[in-house]
C-alpha cells in the first residue's frame, strides 16, 4: 500500500487528522522495513508506552477515589497489558495498516509484542503531532471499556479490599484478620481464618493458603455486614 492510500486510510480509522502525515507513517513502519532502526516505530513506541501509562493512571484516579494504589496498579496492569494492547490495535485496524519486510511472516500471524507496539506507536504519534488532549481522547476512546472490565473483575476478586473499603467508610475502622487453626502435613496444609471488626468476630474460613482463607473470610463477612444493611429498619412509634 502506498504512502497516499495508507494515509487517509490510517486517519480514518484512528479519528484524528495528522498535521504531520510523515509521523503517521513512521509510527506504521515496523524495524524489519526500514533501512534504520531510528526511522522505525520503535522510538515512537517508547515514548506512546508512557503517554498510555499517563492517561490510564489519571483515569483510573479520577475514576476510583476510594480505591488504594495497590487496587489501581492491578487495573491499570491489565488495561496497558501487550494482551490488550494488541486487541485494541486490532480492534481499530492497526494491524492490516502496519508496513512490514518480506521477512516477518504472515500479517494474521503477527506475535502480540508487534500489535501492542504499533498501537503505542501510534500514540506517541498523536502525542507528538497535537499534544497530550488528542492523545488522551485517543486512549480514553480505547480503554475505557478494558478499564471497567478489568475493575469490575477486580472487584469479584479482591474482597479483602472490598471489606476494608466498606468497614472503614461504615464504621471508621479497619478489619483485622486472626489465625484461629491450621491442619495437614506441611505440603498440604490448610488454614483457618476469620474477621474481626471492632471486637466482633464474623464466620471463620478456610483455605489451602493463608491469602486465601483471608479473602473466604473476608468475603463471609462482606455478606454478613451487607446482609445487616439490607435489612428493613423498623421504628417503633412512641406510647402516648
């Protein structure tokens, strides 16, 4: 494909004019075509990589102000993932538009680094061409729905989050956890655990390792404070 069809073609598919059309090219144009290496996507790429990281983690701040770094660095490890970056790239046409040399193969077959690497090439192109907000919209358009897929995954999995969340804006206290028993031989043993919040203890659980009798627990606490909460309130009317 030339330079004059892929242009137009590349733009329509990422929504954005080029000021600078050679940019655009350069961040379609894999190692195994140029002539050096400095002329490839490459540099591109290691600069998109950071502009993704940027506005992912700003969105994820935004986003979830009741959520700790630890909660937001797993989310955000998934959205900027090579899995996911290459199904973004795919997902907006990149692949079919890179420019690639006779001796990389079939295109269907391209390995995952290639797709995750022209699609934050193709970031850092934006960047550069019109500055951080056209590059933001770009990014935002693409991994908002990987951002909420990943935090709602999050969520089903990380209750010992969840309940701290929860206890410590309902109650202003943090759960603590207490090892009440462990059984079997050392290859194979099983842990019993339980959640005490403010002096109250909820059921136990256990667990082929102490991470997850604690998340058992802490989820069987989780129903139980939820449960309490759902119930109706019931007001007694005073004697006249």
């Amino acid at each position: 494909m030339s330079e004059a069809e892929l242009i137009p073609r590349a733009e329509a598919a990422l929504g954005y004019k080029f000021r600078n059309p050679e940019l655009l090219v350069i961040a379609l144009t894999h190692a195994s075509l140029a002539d050096n290496r400095l002329v490839s996507n490459e540099r591109m790429e290691f600069l998109g990589d950071a502009v993704l990281g940027l506005v992912v983690c700003t969105e994820l701040y935004r986003r979830y102000q009741d959520r700790h770094e630890g909660d937001l660095t797993k989310v955000k490890s998934v959205v900027v993932s090579r899995r996911v970056c290459a199904a973004m790239a795919e997902h907006v046409g990149l692949t079919e538009l890179l420019r690639l040399g006779k001796g990389i193969g079939d295109r269907n077959g391209l390995p995952v680094s290639v797709q995750a690497a022209v699609l934050e090439a193709v970031i850092g192109a934006i960047y550069l061409d019109g500055g951080l907000e056209p590059a933001e919209k770009f990014v935002r358009m693409l991994t908002l729905p990987h951002i909420e897929r990943a935090s709602r995954f999050d969520d089903q999995q990380n209750h010992k989050s969840l309940l701290q969340q929860y206890v410590q804006r309902a109650l202003a206290t943090t759960p603590q956890y207490e090892w009440l028993d462990e059984q079997g031989p050392d290859h194979s043993k099983c842990f019993e655990v339980c959640v005490v919040v403010d002096g109250r203890r909820f059921p136990s659980a256990w667990g082929t390792s102490k991470k997850e009798a604690e998340q058992e627990a802490a989820r069987r606490a989780l129903q139980v404070l939820r449960a309490a909460e759902a119930e109706p309130q019931v007001h007694h009317e005073s004697e006249a």
